[in-house]
C-alpha cells in the first residue's frame, strides 16, 4: 500500500533501463559469492521515520548492502548484524537509540544514519563512547562539526554554496536572499556561507527565515523580495519549497528571479509535483553524481538495490549515500586485521585513518582523519529541472567559501590535493 | 450595553491602526499593502479552521482537534485520484465525502460514548482520534514532495500590488459565506433553532423532545463538509503534507478562540487579524523570527479581555 | 490532624513500595536504553503528577505541563552552561523559576476555567513551541540564547548521580519527594481550599478563602513540579530539543493523565509509562512509526471511553477507602454572649445591563432571625449575592456592627465573619464532614486547637458529631444541609445567611432546621438572614421579613404584619389586592 514507493520503483527503473544490466551479479565486499557464518559484528544505525518526514532510504540501503557482502563472505567469513533504529523525530528516542546500539548492543561502529535530531543530541555520546559514525543523510551542523560523526552527504551548507556560486557565474546573480529554516544549527548555519560567499565576490545576500510549523511561506518570500534580491535560494525540505514556489507562482515571479536550490529539490517526484510553469527555470545542486550518470559504483547501487533491498525501499541521493557509507565502511573492515574488527577503538580508529576513498558517485575523495570537524563531500553537480527530469548544467565542481579552509588543510596533509 | 458594545469595536479599531503603523513606521506604503493583503490570505485560513470548528463546538459541545487530520486525509485522497487521472472536480467531491464520513465516525460511534465528560476530555480525546488518522494518512502516503493545485490558482487579481488567486479569494468569501448561511440555518430552519437549544441547554432540550441524535449527527456532518473544504484548501495554499494540515487546528483554535467558540463572525475577524499582525510582524526585525506566535498570544489576550468584568469563575458546564 | 497529616492510606503505602522497587531494582536490572527510557518516564511522571493534581484537586485544566518542562530545561542547561554552579542549585533555581512561570499562567485561571482556561494553556503551550523552535535551547555557545553549531558542551550532573544509573535513582527520588509535597498540600489548609474551590468558588470566597492565593498556589507547585521534571530531563540528556516541547505533547500529557486516573499516584506513573515506555515498546518492536500513531491514538480514545476514572481507578477499585475511626467528642464551648449587632442596608441598587435587579434597597435588621421573602426574580439572592460581594452595587452600604461591608473585598467579609449557604449545598465529595468544616478556618488565624474545638462545637450543634469522619459523599441531603449549616458556625461568625435552606427538605427536616436555625444565636450570637419561599419556615422562625418583588421593597417590618400586608399577598401569595 505504500503508494510512492511503488512509483518510485517504477521512475527508478524507468531511468536504469537503458544500462541493460539490471540482473548482473551485483558485486560486494571480498565477493566470494559464499555466505559467511561466523560470528557477527554488530553495527548500528540510526534514522528518523515519523510524520512529518521520512530519512529510512539510507538505512535501507546500507541494510540492502550489508545483506549482500554477508551472501558473499561477509568480513572474513563472518555477516555483519545491522541493528536499524528510529528516531521518530522525538530527541529522547534518539538517545535512547545510540544508548541500545553503542551502550547495550556494543556496535562497532554506526552507519547509514539519517535524521535532523539524532547527531544534535547524540554528538557527544559518540564522542564519549569513542565511536565512529559514517552518517548519510545529515542536515544539520553538528553532523559536519563534530569528531565522531562523518558524512557521505553535504548537507545544506555546502550544497547552498554550490547553488549560489553557479548561479553568481552563470546566471549573473548579484544578490541572493537565503530562505532557511530558523533553526540555528540549520537555517542560519547554511545561509551565513552563502552571503560571505556573495558578499566576497562583490554582491549582496541575505536570510529570511521561517519556523518549520508556520503555514504561511508567503511572508518569507515577500521579505526576500523585499531586499531586493535578484535570486532566490530555496533552502528548505521539498515539501516547503514547494510551497515556496507555488507562492511565487501565485505571485507570477517566475522571469523577475533567478530560482536556484540545494540537494532537497533533487527528488524526481519534484518536476512533476511543480508542473510545467517551472521548466526550465530552476537549478537545483546535488551532492552526489545524479542518477543518469550511471558509472560502476551507481549500477552497482541499483543491482545491490534490486537483489537485496525491497522493492518498496526508496531508490533516491539518501540511498545512494547510505550504500556509499556501506561500501567505505566494508571496505575498512576488511583492510583491518581480522582480529580487530571486534574492537571499537581499532574500528573507530581504522575509520579516522579512512585517506582518499573514490567512487563515481561522488565528486570528491572519500577522508575522515582525526578532527572535531568533517565534511569529505564539498563538491558537486548543477541541474536544471527540465521537460519533467533534471538535466546536469555542470559537471563537477568544486565549491568556493572560506568554510572549506580547514578541510582543504586537512586534505593537503593527507595527500589528496 | 449598547455603547459598550460600539467601545469593543472602537478599541479593536485603534488597536489593530496602532500595530499596523508601529509595524510598518518608516516602511514604505506598497510593502506594508504587500503584507497585509498576504496576512489576510494566511488568516482566512485561520478563519476557515476555526468557524469549522465553532459550528460543530456550538450544537455538540465537542472542540474537535481532529477536523485538520479528516481535511488532511480528504485532500490526500483527492490528489491521489487526481493521479490516477480522476476527473478534477470528482476528486474534490471525494475529498468532501472522506472528510464527512470521518467526522460523522466520530459523532456517531465515539462522541455519544463520551457525550457525559467535561468539554476538555471531550477535546482531549478528538486528539486521539486526529492521531489515528493522520497515522493512517501518513502511513499510505508517505513523505514525499507532492502539491495540489485547482484551476482557480492560475487566475488571480491584484491588491495593494499583490496578485490574490482566485482560491485565496474563494477562502475567503466561504468563511464569509459559510458565517453568514450558518446564521441564517440556525435563525430560519428547525433544525438551525434545535442547534440553538442544544448549545443552550442540552438536558432542557433532551426533556423538551428535541431529536439531539439526529441533531447532533446533521452537525457533525455540516462541520465534516467544512473540515474537507478547509483540507482542500489548506493543501491547495499551504502544503500537501498531512501532518502540517492536521497541525494546523491549533492555530485555528486560536481563531475560534476569538469568537469565544460561538460568535462566528468574530472568530472571521480575529483570524483575518492575527493573519495580518502575523505577517506584519516580518518587518519588525527582533520578532520576525517569532511571527508564528502571534495567533496564540492574541488569542490569550482575547480571552482575557472578555473575563475582565468577571470576578469569580462561577461553575457552568463547562 | 497531625496523625492525619502522616497518616498512611493503602495507596500511599503501595506507592511507597512502589517507589521504593523502583528505587532499587529498576535502575540495576536495565540496560542503558532502558535507563534512559525510564528516567524520562520518571520525569514525565512528576509532570503528570502536576497536571493530575490540578485537575483532580481543582477541576482545572492546564494544557501547557510540557511546555513548563521546555522552561524548566531550558533554565536549567542556561545555568549550567553559563555558571560553574553545581547541579542541585540549577535544579532549585530551574524549579523555582519555572514555577514563577506557573503562577503566571495562574493569572488567567483567576477569570477562566473549564475549557476556556484549557485553551488559554493551550495558547501558552503553542507559544512556547514556537519559541523553542526558534531559539533551540542552550548548548554552551554565546549568548543569551547560547546555542553553538558543534555539539553540546559538557552538562554536570549531581555528584551523587554521575552514572545512568545514579541518575534514575536521583530521579525516582526526587519524582516521589515531588508526590509526598502534593499529597502534604491536600492535607494542609490548601488541600481543603482547594476542595471548596472546586466545588463552588463563590462558596470558597464566602468562607473566607482566598480564592486568588489559592489558585496561584495551586499553579505554582505543578509549574514547580514541571520545572524539576524538564530540569531533570535536561540532566539525563545532557541536551534538550524543541521536538520534545510540543504543544500537542501538553495536550497529551494532560490527555494520559485522565486516562492513567488522575485521582491516583499511580495514574501519574501510569500516564507516563504510556507516554514513554508504550512508543519506546512499540518501536523496539519494530512497528512501523505511522502506525504506532493509530495504537497510541485508538489506546487513547479506548481508555478515555472506558475507564473514567481512569486505568488507576479500575486498579486501586475500592482498596483505597480509609478506615472509619470515631470522632473524639469536644465539649461545646460556652457560646459569645453580647455580639449584638444590627444589619442596617443602605440604598442598595444593582443594574445588569439596562435591567435594574435592585432598586434602592432600605432595610435594617435588627432581631437574631430574620427572613427575606419574595417571589422568583425578585431580586433576593442579588441582595445576598451584594452582601457577600458577588455582585458590585452601585452605591449603597451595608452597615453591622460598626463596618461598612461593602468596603471589605469579598475574603475579607469571611474574615469578619460573614457566613452564608448557597441554594445548593457546598459540600466537597472528596473531603471528610470535618474536614469540609475545617476548610471554612483556614484563612483565619487561630491556634490549631481552637480551630478543631471550634469544628467540634460547630458539628455538635449541628447534630453531626458522630458521622464527623465520614467523606462528604457518603451523607444525604438533609445531612448535607446540617454540615452546611456547620459551616457557617465557625470561626465566630457575625452575620449568617441562609439561601433557600429548606429547598428539597421534608417537612420534619424542615422543622428540625428550622429549630437549628432558631438556636444559633443562643450558641454562637450572630445574626442570621433566612431567604426562602416556605412561608410557614419563615413565619415560624423569622421575627422580622424584607418582601421583595421586582426589585424593590414592598414591605419591611414584624413578619405576621408584613404577611397580613394585601401589597404583600398580591405581589408574593398571587391574592388580588382589594
């Protein structure tokens, strides 16, 4: 009964078919097409499913390709046990989550997380317990800005700047005005970027925020106008640009504004659900390669997700970014030595030695490294919503702000630069 | 009494002026004309919730939290046959009759289970049924970016400089219309003056004969039409997303607060209001971050300025 | 009374057990999820403690309990992040200021109650949403506000409560202190207050109460209480989000607070448990979240529907009922002789709206029994209700022994000793016949046993010395009436007025309270006013009778003369004048 799965399915496939490969043994971890029997290592993740908003996709599909190296010899012979829990949304949840898998279970490690509150009020948990998180659907600061936890995907921060910085240099923006949530470790934490960023290269930027309940978008978008703004950046979940969008439309913007968002908007129910007065006319960032790129690791992905996952999981960025998560992670475990790989702190510490991992799906390597901050992911693509897709404008590029100067540091020492 | 009542009136008046230009001081015309013609949208919408409300509260004495969760589920249900390529205006029927069906479940099977408890158990408990609801909503439509659109989106007028769908046009003149039909059910039609007796004195009603089932249920279903008329609404000028719709009753008690949950007409006007000091709270910089708090400290103020005569509390019904 | 105050029911002894269960096997046996679920249910149990206790004590709906806790966290991780003080006193300062919090949202419950008063919560409880939404709660960043983006900085626990564990045993302790300071109140003089308010705040008010300190009271403990609990929650977290402070989780608090009994300590614990171990069950099961929705919302309706008393109610059954013990008999006290005073009313008027209630009123009583008489509408409780200061007059007096009442807020009248009885008795359900007595002294000032020689005294006129540890429930009307009458004997009273004392009376009742009536000069020395349709009551008792119709005065004088007066039997006896 789970109605947009079903299309979902059915978009997802559409979009493979012209690979060909779509019953190809897809390929995991040592491939030894024997499944492992050992004794299992417990690993842990965290996402939130609840009204208003589901983050499930990445823990699925971690889950989808943890199930497969387990059919194909696992970790030297032994499965992993992916523990999954929810959130709910409700912080305490979220507490009492980390608390099962890190405290009660003994999780070596934690991955494929996917929530807006879990790394806000775990961050210091992980940090106590000296475990490591390959989160992959992260959008709020403390994801990006904390030791223990390392994520596949942007986040908001990085992926604005990406939006703003095309828009500056392709479509002549001069001033752009931020819509964000007014929440602190998100809204204002990703605008800020944005205005240093325009503000560095001679324009103007600024934020209108709004709370997550309010009904009315209208006020925001009018304050963004107000400012006289030239481009509007639409900072929010789908469902509130959306709206956003459809109060422009209401208000019949479209040609006066320069539209442009980050990854939220690359969901492939949004062209549809905006119609056609938008074609054409907004670009949307997207953190990791979009789906019509179709390199190895992406037809990998949608093998591992045909065979293992259900068909009703998700096929979307947040999946693509909880197998990434997966696959870095068993990829780590089977460079440790075998009789570590019980062991947290070895884990955790194997993890933070993560240097230069590669894959098509991202722009960028793959690092951790041992700082209070990461944040691997800081490069992307540019598409434009077009005829009911999304057609890629520019490939791979790297985002230009300040914020990045400590990673950029952290890359030249490990040698990625 | 007379001129008491024109005081209210000449108070409301200076007080809404004196927000407005304190708001708006040294804001040029056109901005503060784009705001407050942007506030009255947002607080038709408020009004809409809340006259939904005060009908129902009215004839059966139930505050219905759930009337947001049966517009969310009537809306859902209606894109989703419009996805399946169902003839437009079918769809909104069937958004009418969803939410019907699930407001007159509740006055039938639950509501008469209930109908001893104190008004605030029987409120309470309309939000345990809103949860069951939106639990199954959220359960067959699960997140996902979706938006509904009606045709009348695509016309519009300008006010003050802002161009006003006709949807956000036909908002509004359904709360004034359903304000001003609902006055003249209640005064002209049996049924309207059995209402009146019920929300007077249901056991004097009970012993003088009134039919309080068949009243009772001809109720509910006028306030189910309405909550699906508001779904449709609110999924059209907010959001498509359930839990936002189903949500949005609590500023629309707000509203109905207003109008001390019976006087329709005020609960119209002190939704339009506090729409209108909600959104022009976006030019002051320190509470632009907090503009959707204006409805709740409104209405509380409302409230209180109707007890101020009042000494005591002394014990009613409620 | 003090054996009373430390008296233990079977209720509390079994929630004693209880606390003390959980106190030492709970916090070993769990593993850390389950500490922490169980802390935050002991958090949300002194919460629902709180919202329980206004409902159950005062009839009054508080629809803001969480957002209260959204404070009391909020002032407790400021605190902590701001200034190197210890946990206990951010504790202490994140109750207290939550609890000033309280006490303002009291403010509106002076005016309102019922649903009115529930939605003005409501209001708060949406606000306070908003503005933690907005502002998030303070993690150790600048500021006021002090949120940083990295994560939360380092919260102190107590020293005595560093672990998990530890800390859900300071919990449990500090949930059950919380439960000992509510159940102390009821005991107290506010516990009776209370009682009376809910019963009828106009009774309350003329037995001298002050309703305003009361209520304000009563706000203030559950804003206590919520503060400790957010306090607590923030300590167990060591972070608190927005998502917890939820206008709809007041809703529900308050919503499971009826549904565990809010009559019961177990109800609260009860009303906790569903609200934290029930979806943490549920999801440790693995049900789909949308789903766990439904169960919780149909579980809610259900318990709602069936058990109005509540699941603690169906549980506790009659187990709870306190033992009868026998009253020890006082000797009346020699009643105050040469109280002589007269009530001279002066020019009373009242207007509602453009309709005059009373139109300048003239009377002065001056024999110990007198009687208003006067048919319906014609304006004889309004003239109580402008004694008893109810009802404003416009510019009148009343005049008694030297004091111009009118002057005197409403409590203070009490206080001089005032006393009168409503239409309908004002009898607490819940309080015991003494104790409903004993709620009329407790905004007097006098020694404690004077007080109870004083209820004593009052019962033994009253005839209801015997059946003085009875709950207010267990008595039938006529003797209802006699505890009523009670009432009003206490605490050296004045002036008495009786409104109707004989409504719903048989006639032998009515002759046995009209010869108590007739008595309470000799025994007390006030002077008593006697409203009543019963002509033969009033003809009987009253030496002198005020007849009121539409407002005025028709007659005023000897009571056989004014009922021989043909103005009199037109207007009140419906004979025709000539």
């Amino acid at each position: 009964m789970k109605l947009r799965y079903l299309t979902a399915a059915l978009i997802g496939s559409a979009s493979f078919a012209f690979a060909g490969q779509a019953f190809a043994a897809p390929s995991c971890g040592a491939n030894t097409g024997v499944a492992a029997t050992g004794e299992p290592i417990v690993v842990g993740g965290i996402h939130g499913n609840a009204p208003p908003g589901d983050f499930s996709a990445s823990t699925d599909a971690a889950k989808a390709y943890f199930d497969c190296v387990n059919a194909n010899g696992g970790i030297n012979g032994r499965p992993i046990d992916y523990q999954i829990e929810n959130d709910q949304w409700n912080p305490e949840l979220a507490a009492q989550a980390a608390a099962k898998l890190v405290k009660d279970a003994g999780a070596v490690a934690l991955v494929g997380n996917g929530s807006f509150i879990e790394m806000a009020v775990n961050a210091g948990t992980y940090k106590e317990e000296n475990i490591m998180v390959m989160a992959s659907a992260c959008a709020i600061s403390e994801c990006f800005e904390s030791s223990n936890i390392v994520s596949t995907n942007q986040g908001p921060l990085p992926s604005n700047l990406g939006a703003a910085q095309y828009a500056q240099e392709e479509l002549g923006s001069t001033n752009v005005a931020c819509i964000g949530f007014n929440i602190p470790n998100n809204g204002p934490w990703s605008c800020q970027p944005v205005i240093d960023l325009m503000k560095a290269r001679g324009g103007d930027g600024s934020m209108q925020l709004l709370n997550p309940g309010a009904p009315d978008v209208n006020s925001a978008l009018l304050e963004a106008i107000s400012t006289g703004a030239d481009t509007i950046l639409m900072n929010l979940p789908a469902g509130l640009a959306i709206a956003v969008l459809k109060a422009a439309e209401e208000q019949d913007l479209r040609d006066d504004y320069i539209w442009i968002a980050p990854t939220p908007l690359y969901d492939l129910s949004v062209p549809g659900a905006i119609g056609e007065y938008w074609n054409g006319k907004i670009f949307v960032n997207a953190e990791l390669a979009p789906f019509q790129m179709g390199g190895p690791d992406a037809l990998n992905w949608v093998e591992v997700m045909d065979a293992y996952a259900s068909p009703d999981d998700p096929r979307d960025t947040f999946a693509q970014s909880g197998y990434l998560s997966a696959t870095y992670f068993v990829k780590t475990l089977l460079e440790m030595d075998p009789a570590d790989v019980d062991d947290r702190a070895k884990v955790t510490e194997a993890i933070k030695a993560i240097a230069g991992y590669t894959s098509d799906l991202m722009c960028g390597p793959y690092y951790v490294g041992d700082t209070d901050f990461h944040m691997p992911n800081h490069a992307g693509f540019m598409l434009q919503i077009l005829d009911g897709g999304f057609k890629i404008v520019r490939d791979c590029y790297e985002f230009d702000s300040a914020y990045f100067e400590p990673h950029i540091a952290v890359e030249q020492s490990l040698g990625l630069r | 009494m007379r001129n008491f009542k024109y005081l209210n009136w000449v108070i409301y008046l200076v007080v809404m002026v004196g927000i407005i230009s304190f708001l708006g001081w040294g804001k040029p015309t056109k901005i503060i004309g784009l705001f407050f013609v942007s506030g009255l949208a947002v607080g038709s919408l408020y009004a809409l919730g809340g006259i939904g409300m005060v009908v129902l509260y009215r004839a059966t004495g139930v505050l219905n939290f759930a009337n947001g969760a049966a517009g969310a589920a009537g809306v859902m249900l209606a894109w989703q046959l419009g996805q399946w390529g169902v003839w437009a205006p079918l769809t909104w029927l069937a958004c009418i009759l969803l939410a019907l069906a699930i407001s007159l479940t509740y006055g039938r099977l639950v509501a008469p289970r209930l109908a001893w408890r104190e008004p605030v158990v029987k409120a309470v408990a309309t939000l345990g049924f809103a949860l069951i609801v939106l639990g199954i909503v959220s359960f067959l439509w699960i997140d996902d970016p979706r938006t509904f659109s009606l045709p009348t989106d695509k016309v519009g007028v300008y006010i003050l400089g802002l161009r006003v769908t006709v949807t956000r046009l036909i908002t509004f003149l359904a709360s004034v219309s359903i304000v001003v039909g609902i006055y003249f059910y209640l005064s002209r039609t049996v049924v309207g003056l059995q209402m009146r007796a019920l929300a007077n004195d249901r056991d004097l009603s009970a012993l003088i004969g009134i039919p309080i089932l068949k009243v009772e249920t001809i109720a509910w279903g006028i306030s189910g039409v309405i909550a699906g008329f508001t779904g449709l609404m609110f999924g059209d000028l907010i959001r498509l997303e359930p839990t936002v719709i189903t949500f949005m009753v609590i500023p629309s008690v707000a509203a109905a607060v207003c109008g001390r949950l019976d006087n329709l007409a005020l609960v119209l006007i002190g939704g339009l209001s506090m729409g209108v000091i909600e959104s022009l709270l976006t030019l002051s910089q320190t509470l632009k971050g907090v503009r959707p708090i204006a409805p709740f400290v409104i209405a509380a103020i409302v409230l209180i300025w109707y007890q101020r005569g009042t000494r005591l509390t002394f014990g009613t019904k409620d | 009374m003090h054996r009373d105050l430390f008296h233990i029911t079977p209720s509390g002894r079994a929630g004693l057990i209880f606390a003390l269960f959980a106190f030492l096997v709970i916090p070993s046996v769990s593993g850390s999820q389950w500490l922490s679920i169980f802390t935050s249910t002991g958090c949300f149990t002194l919460a629902a403690a709180g919202v329980a206790f206004l409902y159950a004590r005062l009839g009054m709906v508080s629809l803001t309990q969480v957002g209260l806790m959204g404070v009391g966290g909020w002032v407790m991780l400021r605190l902590n992040h701001a200034y190197n003080l210890p946990f206990e006193i951010n504790f202490i300062a994140a109750g207290l200021i939550t609890m000033v919090f309280g006490m303002i949202l009291a403010l509106p419950a002076l005016r309102l109650r019922g649903l009115y008063l529930a939605l003005v919560t409501l209001m708060a409880a949406g606000g306070f949403e908003i503005v933690f939404s907005t502002f998030q709660f303070p993690n150790g960043g600048d500021g006021f506000w002090g949120v940083k983006s990295s994560f939360s900085a380092e919260f102190r626990r107590p020293w005595l409560a560093q672990s998990d564990e530890g800390f859900l045993r300071y919990t449990i302790v500090i949930a059950t202190l919380g439960f000992l300071l509510i159940e102390l109140h009821r005991r107290l003089a506010p516990g009776r207050a209370w009682a009376l308010i809910r019963r009828s705040e106009a009774a309350a008010m003329s037995a001298g109460i002050n309703v305003t300190l009361y209520k304000t009271w009563a706000f203030a403990i559950s804003g206590l209480v919520a503060g400790f609990a957010g306090a607590l929650l923030a300590g167990s977290l060591g972070l608190l989000d927005g998502g917890t402070f939820r206008a709809s989780e007041s809703v529900m608090i308050f919503a499971l607070a009826v549904v565990g009994g809010a009559n019961y300590w177990l109800g609260a614990v009860l009303a906790a448990a569903l609200f934290r171990i029930v979806p943490a069950l549920l999801n440790n099961w693995g049900v789909d979240a949308d789903l766990s929705f439904v169960i919780f919302g149909a579980g809610l309706l259900h318990a709602i529907i069936t058990a109005p008393d509540g699941i603690a109610g169906q549980l506790m059954g009659l187990g709870a009922k306190i033992g009868k013990r026998a009253g020890s008999a006082f000797k009346a006290a020699p009643a105050e002789a040469g109280l002589s005073t007269s009530i001279d009313i002066k020019n009373i008027t009242v207007r509602f709206g453009g309709v005059v209630a009373l139109d300048d009123i003239s009377a002065k009583f001056t024999k110990p029994v007198s009687g208003i008489i006067g048919p319906n509408g014609a304006g004889k409780t309004t003239l109580m209700n402008v004694i008893s200061g109810f009802v404003p007059d416009e510019n009148g007096a009343v005049q008694a022994a030297g004091q111009d009442l009118l002057a005197l807020r409403a409590h203070q009248r009490g206080h001089w000793g005032l006393r009168r009885s409503f239409q309908k008795e004002e009898i607490a359900d819940d309080l015991s016949v003494e104790d409903n007595v004993m709620a009329q002294l407790d905004g007097m000032h006098m020694p404690h046993h004077e007080k109870r020689a004083d209820v004593a005294r009052a019962l033994e006129i009253a005839g209801m010395t015997d059946k003085a540890k009875l709950a207010g429930r267990s008595l039938n009307s006529f003797e209802r009436r006699l505890v009523d009458v009670a009432k009003c004997l206490v605490g050296n009273p004045r002036i008495i007025m009786f409104d109707e004392p004989a409504g719903g009376l048989s006639s032998k009742e009515t002759l046995m309270l009209g010869d108590l009536i007739l008595s309470i000069h000799e025994h007390t020395g006030a002077k008593t006013l006697v409203i009543d349709h019963d002509v033969d009551l009033i003809s009987r008792i009253c030496e002198e009778t005020l007849v009121l119709d539409f407002g005025e005065r028709i007659a005023f004088g000897k009571t056989a003369k004014v009922l021989a007066d043909p103005k009199v039997r037109a207007a009140y006896l419906g004979v025709e004048e000539g």
